[in-house]
C-alpha cells in the first residue's frame, strides 16, 4: 500500500519514493504526496525526477484501492528510487478552496442544518450543493458568505485526526459528510478540524489556518431540484 504523505502534510512539497511498477503510462510508487482525484477536489500534478531524466504527472487516480501516477514519456523511469515533485501553485489553490467549502458548509449548517450533497474544487474556484436553502433570497446568500468571510478572518487554525469508524459514527451533527457514504471497508476516518466552528469526515488537503484561505466571492446560484441549491464561488487572491 501506498503511504499517503499528503493527509499527513498538506505542505510538502517533494519527497523521496520508490517505483513499484511501471504499466505503460501508470507508475505506482511505495509512498507519494501527490494527491488523487476524489471528493471532490481534482489531482495534483507535478514532476518524477529520477537521475538526470524528469516526467510530467498529468493525472492521478486511486484505482481498486491504488494511487497511480499517470506520466509521460514513461520510458524514461525505471523502478527504484525516485524524486517526486508537485505543482505547488496548483496544490495551494486546491488547499485553500477545500478549507474555503467547509468554512461555508458550517454556517450555512449552523443557521439553517443545510447539507452538502456534492461539491467540486478547482484551483481558482468551485462548487456547493447545499440542502435546505432554496428559499433563500440573494440577501440571505450573501448574508452567510459574509458571516463565513468573518470566520475566516479570525484565522482558525485547521488540523486533522484520524479515528475508528465507531467513533466518527458516534460523533454529533457537525460532522456533515455523513460517515454512512463511506464505503464500510474503510475503517479508520479522517476528520478535519476548523478550530472550534467544524468538524466533518474529509480526506481533501487544507490551508493550516483560515487566513489563508482570502475573501469568498458569490458568483451564482443554481435551484438543482429536490431541495438542493448549488453555489458557485470564487476566491480574492491573498
């Protein structure tokens, strides 16, 4: 299995791995910080480094319970040691716009015991669909973006524990990703923290604080049917 360097440290970088095989353009590897598809939020990409040779990672994918590292020119690498690198820009982007959904999710939750249903993250923006809010008027949206702007200016610090699932099952309603969509093969749930306003099951990477997260922007909103309402969003560059 594939030691996940990401849900332990946002932050890195790079790190030194080892190449497990090689199939065609799918490279898998003993540990990893790049980031695959999934929740939501999209793959990180970046670099392989292996003597004086460097292959682009264009996508990464978990398949059948395995991270692979789609690259090209993969006939370049060979199994053995290995740098690998990520596109940081890109990585923080993803970062910030993950802590920024779940900045929003909680007070849409505290007022109104909204859900979310679906999201989608990308580097320079992204998408909610929330529960419960299709009456709302556009006053009352941006009433909840500026009440989740000032939480992020306070700056809480955003950390992350992995616990039984029994446990993550037992604990109250903020944690708003239920633990049931979890597919019951994984034992062991990864929360994240956002000081004292949020708790929920994630396994997305987050800014280490709020403030770094910036301004939230509203730019649409969508009535999806059946009570769900999307929310598209952008961020003010810090």
């Amino acid at each position: 299995m594939t030691l996940e360097i990401f849900s332990q440290n946002s932050y890195e970088k790079s790190c030194e791995a080892a190449i497990l095989t090689i199939d065609n353009e799918k490279v898998v590897m003993d540990k990893t910080i790049f980031y695959p598809t999934g929740g939501g939020q999209e793959h990180d990409t970046g670099w392989l480094k292996q003597g004086e040779e460097t292959v682009e990672v264009f996508k990464v994918k978990k398949e059948q319970g395995v991270i692979v590292h789609y690259v090209k020119n993969p006939e370049k690498l060979s199994s053995g040691a290995v740098t690998a690198e990520i596109d940081w820009q890109r990585r923080h982007g993803l970062m910030r716009y993950h802590s920024m959904l779940h900045v929003l999710g909680t007070v849409f939750y505290r007022h109104y015991d909204s859900l979310c249903t679906g999201n989608q993250i990308y580097t320079d923006r992204a998408r909610i669909d929330l529960t419960g809010i299709t009456e709302l008027k556009e006053d009352d949206l941006n009433e909840m973006v500026a009440e989740a702007n000032k939480e992020i200016s306070t700056n809480h610090k955003i950390s992350s524990r992995i616990v039984p699932r029994e446990e993550a099952s037992a604990i109250s309603g903020s944690i708003k990703t239920v633990v049931n969509l979890i597919p019951e093969s994984v034992r062991d749930i990864r929360l994240v923290k956002i000081g004292n306003i949020d708790e929920q099951a994630c396994g997305g990477t987050h800014v280490k604080e709020t403030g770094e997260i910036g301004e939230i922007i509203l730019e649409k909103t969508k009535n999806k049917g059946k009570g769900v309402t999307r929310l598209e969003l952008r961020l003010e560059n810090l």
